[in-house]
C-alpha cells in the first residue's frame, strides 16, 4: 500500500489523496479499513482515489481519474505525455 498527497503547487493546500491498493484490499479486515479511511477524508472534504497497484501504469488514464476524482476540466498535474 502507498499512499500520496497532491497539493496545490502555489498554496501546498492538499486537494487529492491517491492510495494505491494491493490485493489485500479485497479481505474483509482491509474492506472495513477503507470504509473508515474514505469516511475520515469525507468529513474533512478531502477526496480519494483508490487505483489498484500493477506494475505498470498509463499516465493518461492516470490523469484522467486524477482529474474525474477532482470532478475539473482543467488538468491540476503535469503528466508526462506518451512518446509514441
């Protein structure tokens, strides 16, 4: 499990908690640890997007859940671009 903080680069304000979850997130224990965990970031209006952890990862479709969990247009993070 790791979790990461984005913040806004100009004011350091936390806008966006990522956790990357493994497959002990599909046990009950850790089922009810995330409930909890998505509640605490709920009552303080800090959302989070949980992504399964792989290997590998495709930084457009990172961004895009990025951006869908902000609920923005606008991008809020500089993602490398795929060279093709």
């Amino acid at each position: 499990m790791s979790i990461f903080l984005l913040c806004r680069s100009d004011t350091l304000e936390p806008v966006l908690v990522v956790e990357l979850d493994d497959a002990s997130h599909d046990r009950p224990d850790r089922r009810e640890r995330d409930g909890f965990v998505d509640e605490l970031f709920a009552s303080v209006e800090l959302p989070i997007l949980h992504l399964r952890a792989r290997k590998s990862y495709e930084p457009h479709e990172i961004r895009r859940q990025i951006e869908e969990a902000l609920r923005i247009g606008e991008p809020v993070l500089a993602v490398p671009s795929q060279k093709a």
